[in-house]
C-alpha cells in the first residue's frame, strides 16, 4: 500500500525513498541471515558512515548490516540502507577494497538511482519481490517472500550509466574519507577472477551489477586523473581491518541457501 500510494505522486521525495527503504529494510531483516556480532556490525557502520559522511548525503540516517552468505554480493535500498555479503568481506584484499565496495554502494543512495528507477515507473503496476531480486534467492523455493512493492526491479539492477556513476562518486569519496582509490578498480578486478575461477560463488553480484574490463579501466583512469598530491598518504590497509576480516572469517559457517522448490 505504502508503494501504492507513493507511485500515485509525481516525485518520490527524500521522506518518501526513505520510508520505502525502512519498509524493505525491515522485510529484508525477517528473511534473510543477517550477522549480529557487535564487533562486526560496528565496524562495517563506522566504515560506512565515514564514506557517506563524504557525499552530499551525509544527513541521511545511514544503516549498514552483514548477510551471513558465503556469496559474494552487496546493494543498497532507498534512503541510506546498505548490505555487504559475508563472502566479500572474506575475499576482499585490504580495506580500500572493502571500501571501494562500500563506497560504490553508498554512490548509489547519494544519486538517487533507485529513487529514480521507480520514479520512471510510476504508472506500473507489476510487483517484485524486494528480497528476491537483490539476493538472487528467488529460484529457491524457501525464499518466495510475500514482499511486494509496486513497479518493476526498481532498485535491483543498475544500469551500465549508473554503474560508472556511482563509481566515480565511489573514489572520490574514498580519497575525501582518507582511502586508496585504487582499491575500487582492485575489487573489480577480484571480483572478475573470481567469476573465471567460481562462476556461483558470485553470481548474484554480477545479476545486478554489471560489470567489464571496460568499466575497470574507466575507474582506473579516474584515479589517474586525481591530483597526485590528494593520493599521497592514503590508507590501503591496517590492522583494523585485519583485526575485523579474522573476526568474521572465525564466525560459524555461513548458513546454505534454501533448497531449490521442486
């Protein structure tokens, strides 16, 4: 109803994206495995609210949370909420990496993208399952969640523009928060040896995120354009974030997905 009544509007407000993100926020809590080790949490918000605090949206009420899957994923809803997949966590180099993840995420939420995608798709009534099309879980019988929101894949896929888009928004938020910038084309590149190497292990991030070595080397060249002074000290890892990897590599196996329905 709330999606409804939204799309009968011209605009979706900054009141309104955040209202429909709280909603699949909550949704999203109920269904999936979330991790609740205070250590862990705290540290993927405090890196988070650092990068967000870099954007022009740093008045959101940012939130960020780890899904327990060993999958390699992350993505953001309306309105400041952002989810990194234990899996990445695991395999990401450095903290620049981490960060590059974090901050292309957060990209998305500070231009808007889903706001947009369904302010594009007001007049549409068809529904998606909010947990589905971010997860990939919906071949899996036991995650057909009744979570209906009007419009099409409003906030799941991106396009290749706003893929490039939060990029960019991605390493010059890193370098403003105090990060290597490279670690965004870094992660791309990981994440593009992963697929040749395990093609399942990530293939709900390449669903949403489209992702070539085109688009790698656009990024890389946006670092290159950067100041050379501005690069100078940056932080590409440390014993935090070495501290914090162990933590979440020492957690109980990751539970399975679903069984797929028959």
């Amino acid at each position: 109803m709330l999606a409804l009544a939204l799309l009968a509007g011209c605009d979706v407000s900054e009141e309104q994206e955040v209202a429909l993100g709280q909603q699949a926020a909550e949704e999203i809590a109920a269904q999936l495995p979330l991790v609740r080790d205070p250590a862990i949490v705290g540290y993927v918000e405090s890196l988070g609210r650092q990068l967000a605090g870099q954007t022009g949206r740093a008045d959101l009420d940012w939130q960020f949370a780890v899904v327990n899957s060993d999958q390699i994923n992350a993505f953001a809803l309306p309105g400041g909420f952002v989810y990194l997949n234990r899996g990445l966590i695991e395999r990401a180099a450095d903290v620049s990496e981490l960060a590059g993840v974090l901050g292309h995420e957060v990209g998305h939420v500070a231009l808007r993208h889903s706001a947009e995608q369904l302010e594009s798709q007001q007049r549409t009534s068809a529904g998606v399952g909010i947990v589905c099309a971010l997860t990939g879980w919906c071949d899996n019988g036991a995650a057909q969640v009744a979570i209906q929101v009007a419009g099409q894949a409003w906030f799941a896929r991106h396009s290749r523009e706003d893929e490039r888009e939060a990029d960019s928004v991605a390493v010059v938020t890193l370098v403003r928060a105090g990060y290597d910038p490279e670690g965004v084309p870094n992660m791309f590149e990981r994440l593009l040896a992963e697929r040749a190497r395990e093609p399942l292990g990530v293939e709900q991030w390449f669903a949403t995120h489209p992702l070539e070595e085109d688009r790698i080397g656009t990024t890389r060249a946006h670092v290159e354009r950067l100041d050379p002074a501005a690069l100078e000290g940056l932080v590409r890892d440390d014993a935090a974030f070495r501290a914090f990897q162990a933590r979440v590599a020492a957690l109980p196996p990751a539970p399975p997905p679903p069984p797929t329905a028959p």
